[in-house]
C-alpha cells in the first residue's frame, strides 16, 4: 500500500491531490491498479480522524474507448476540416499579396 501525502515520494504525473479540499485525482492507465483506495483524514483542531474506502476497478471497455469506429472518423473528419481551413488562408494569403495588393507611390507633386 502507497501513502499519497506531502512529505513522501510519489509520481506527481500519476497522483494529484488538493491539501485542503481533500480532491484526489488518479491518472490510471493499468488494470492491474483495480482495488481499494482509503482516504485518512485527520482535524488539526480536534484532532478526530476520518477513513473513507473506495473500490476502483477499471473495466477492458474503457481502455479502448479511444479506438472504436466512430472516434476515429471524427477524429479524421476534424484533421481534414483543420488542414482545409488552413489550406485556405493560406491560398487567401497568397491571392492577397499577388493579386489584390497594391503599392502606391506618391511622386510629390
């Protein structure tokens, strides 16, 4: 069992965690990390603790969430609207300087 407290050394990418609020956030990544996360708490004041346990359990549809059908073709809908739209300023650029810009010289008279 790891202890995620201030003071201990832990991955700072993979916990983090609020002192004050209580907020712990977890980047899970493997489903070897299924089991039971407690929360200690103690009151400064009173010095009264509190335990809360929570079952984490990753399931196998949630890993690949990323690779199904329909989040891939988004995924390539957005890159070709994106790479059109840039395409496109740039063309406008280009047509701008060539074409529709003009340079006036005033000659003093």
């Amino acid at each position: 069992m790891g202890v995620i407290a201030p003071g201990y050394n832990i991955s700072r990418s993979k916990y983090k965690y609020d002192v004050l609020t209580g907020d712990l956030k977890i980047n899970i990544h493997k489903k070897e990390e299924n089991g039971k996360y407690s929360c200690y708490c103690r009151n400064l004041n009173s010095g009264a603790i509190s335990i809360s346990t929570v079952a984490l359990e990753i399931e196998e549809q949630w890993q690949a969430a990323g690779s199904d059908f329909l989040a891939v073709l988004y995924r390539c809908i957005a890159i070709v609207s994106v790479s059109i739209v840039v395409l496109g300023g740039w063309i406008a650029h280009i047509f701008w300087k060539k074409f529709l810009q003009k340079s006036y010289i005033l000659d003093g008279k």
